[in-house]
C-alpha cells in the first residue's frame, strides 16, 4: 500500500451503468525496450500514472536533441503516450470530482434495483 495514492485500482474508474469505452492505462513496462539507449529508470516512477512516459520523452531529448528526437518512431510513441495518459487522467478527474456517483468504486454510487425486486 502506498502513503499518497500513487496506485490506482481499475475498478475506480469503470463506470457503474455505461458501457466503458476508454479506461486508463497502466504503465506499459514493455516500452522502455523500444528505446534504442541505455538509461536508468526506478521501480518507484513505473507506478506513477504517465510518469513513465514522461520520463522516456525526456530521455529522447536528452540522447537525440529537442528536434532530432521528432524523427525518431520510438520517441514519437513515447511523446503520443504521455499526451493520451495526460488527457485521458484529466478527463477522468473532472469526473470524479464532479460526478462521483457514476464510478463503481465510489462510495456515492448505489445499485439501481430492477423492476422485478421493487416487488411492485
């Protein structure tokens, strides 16, 4: 268990009666061997949502220049990744924040019964 959330859990973010077509991603560990350069990366960052990509766009910049990196296929993947991550944990945030209810892992949402158990 971590002290400041770092984590998340997949059921946070499902929607209790829509149909999910966009969740978060967990951090695809299986990127950093795309990379065609050695760096050292810390077990603590790979559990940061989009930290990791944050991190290999810095790299390319680093190993290939701030404008040598845009060719570069690896590093375009990495830059696409950590714009989407951004996106979409921004998006999911107004929602919580703001409609709490319709998450299942929220403690405001509740079970809508069907016809047949109100016993009407």
């Amino acid at each position: 268990m971590t002290i400041f959330a770092e984590t998340w859990e997949a059921s946070e973010y499902q929607y209790r009666n829509k149909a999910n077509l966009k969740t978060l991603p967990a951090n695809h560990l299986g990127k950093l061997a795309e990379l065609k350069f050695d760096f050292i990366e810390y077990k603590a960052h790979q559990l940061i949502s989009c930290h990791l990509y944050e991190r290999m766009t810095i790299h390319c910049m680093n190993q290939y220049g701030l404008f040598k990196d845009l060719y570069r296929p690896e590093c375009l993947d990495a830059q696409y990744y950590f714009k989407t991550c951004v996106e979409l944990n921004s998006a999911y945030g107004i929602q919580k924040k703001y409609f709490p209810e319709h998450f299942v892992g929220s403690p405001y949402a509740r079970p809508v019964p069907q016809f047949q158990q109100l016993g009407l």
